[in-house]
C-alpha cells in the first residue's frame, strides 16, 4: 500500500495508489500524471542525520561517529513530488542528498529497539537540500544550509513498512536520468531501530514524524534546471526541479561566502 495526499481545489485529500491512478478519500480516482502531489506525511518535526551510510563517511576521510548525530529542519523546508527547488542567484553550491524517510506510525517514547518496528507507519523518498554557500556562517548549526523553504522533498508516496524488509532497502539517486548515488541499507552505521530508540530515550516522537536517515556518497552541487530523483527501488522516484530565485540578502545578516569550507563539503574533499 502507497499513502499519498494530494492538493484538489486548494484542499488537501488523501489516498492510495493503484497502479497509476489515485484512489481518493473524496472519491475521485485521478491519474499520477494530473495530481498536485504535497508531501504524504504531516510531522510536529523533521531530524535528520549528519552521517549514517560508511560509503559518506569514507569520502570525508572522517571515522564512524561514536553515536548518532542529528540536527532538525523547520517544517517550511517541507515539500513534495515535483516541486521546484530554488537556487538564490549568486550562490554555488546547492546540494543533493538523497535519502529514505523513516515516518513514525504512533506516539513513541522510550521505546527499546526490539520494539521500534511496531512504531514505523512506513517509508519514502526523500532529498535533504542543502546550500553550502552559507556553510562557515552555519557553523555549529544547519539552519541557513539545511533549513530554508522547500529544502526537503519527500514522496510521491509513503510505503507502508509492513511491505519491505528495513535491512535491504537499495537507495538511488537520478540527476538528469544519470544514477549519482547508491547505497543500500544493509551497511547502514545506525540502523533504523537503533535511531528511533536512540531519539526516544530523550524526545517523544509522535505520528508522523519525520526522521532522514542519511545519504551515501556523491553528494555534488546541482545547476538550475537539473532534475533529481530519489528512489527507493522497485517503488516510484520523488522528481524535484532546481530553479533559479531572485533573492535579496540585504546588507545585514551572514551571506553567501565561497570558502574552502563550502568546497570542500560539496564536493566530499577530505
């Protein structure tokens, strides 16, 4: 079973995916190729990793962390399949991060890791977006690269967990129909359980929300009018389209700034 929620008429329906129509709570049955996809989850909050997948780790230089690392992203980064990404002029570094969205099913709090996997309602693509331009600016937090509008895509669906094994997830990422990253849950540093349990002993995680379990190598600066996908294999891709915004950073404030910083981090230099 694939969840979705769609806009219609400015409202917000959910539904489910047969094949490739959309069967509705309102009782329509769309094409995919006619619905305004939203994102098919509603999170109180957005965690996501720093390094998770070893292939990341190694491409740094850097050594397995001890423990988990998370930051969170605000719930304006949130968007859907097909959305637009924008790229403010003037800045270089815009990058991709393709990831599997782990969705909290009910209210968790403590809860041991025998018992995570009756807390997961499913899994879904996702990108974590980040603009390292603003990279030595951020230091010590994420919320100019991570966190700006639309930074986190997830969908088209969310996969029901009960329809895949968590331990063999292939994740892949497409730019302009060329695969750019793959990796597979297996090696994962920090299973999902251990990260629900983890998170839990310390915040109560409630439905629906979102944690970003992280990305494999290759992450690599994008240009307006690229294309990236995510999948999450044998199930539909999340298409973003980068584009190019006018904004106004003003005279106050950090802004942009190419460093070493920046470069090194988009372009996975040690």
């Amino acid at each position: 079973m694939e969840f979705v929620r769609v806009k219609r008429e400015n409202q917000i329906v959910e539904g489910y995916k047969n094949g490739n129509t959309l069967v509705l709570q309102n009782g329509e049955k769309i094409s995919e190729e006619e619905a305004e996809f939203v994102a098919p989850v509603k999170p109180t909050k957005i965690i996501a990793m720093h390094l998770n997948f070893p292939s990341r780790t190694e491409a740094f230089g850097a050594k397995t962390p001890r423990w988990p690392s998370y930051f969170m992203k605000p719930l304006t980064a949130l968007s859907g399949h097909r959305a637009s990404i924008a790229r403010p002029r003037g800045t270089q570094y815009l990058n991709y991060e393709g990831e599997i969205a782990l969705v909290i099913g009910k209210k968790a709090k403590n809860v041991s890791r025998s018992e995570t996997w009756n807390y997961i309602a499913g899994y879904s693509p996702a990108v974590d977006f980040g603009l390292h331009d603003f990279r030595t600016s951020d230091a010590g937090s994420m919320l100019r690269v991570k966190g700006q509008d639309g930074f986190c895509p997830i969908g088209p669906s969310l996969i029901h967990a009960s329809d895949v094994d968590p331990h063999n997830l292939t994740l892949r990422t497409y730019v302009n129909g060329k695969v750019v990253q793959e990796d597979n849950t297996s090696t994962l540093a920090f299973p999902f359980d251990l990260l629900i349990a983890d998170l839990s002993r310390l915040i109560t995680l409630e439905p629906g929300d979102v944690i970003l379990t992280g990305t494999p190598k290759n992450s690599r600066p994008v240009q307006p009018g690229d294309v990236v996908e995510v999948e999450i294999e044998g199930y539909p891709r999340l298409q973003t389209r980068i584009v190019e915004s006018e904004v106004d950073f003003g005279d106050f404030g950090a802004q942009p700034e190419d460093s070493d910083d920046a470069r090194n981090t988009a372009f996975e230099i040690k």
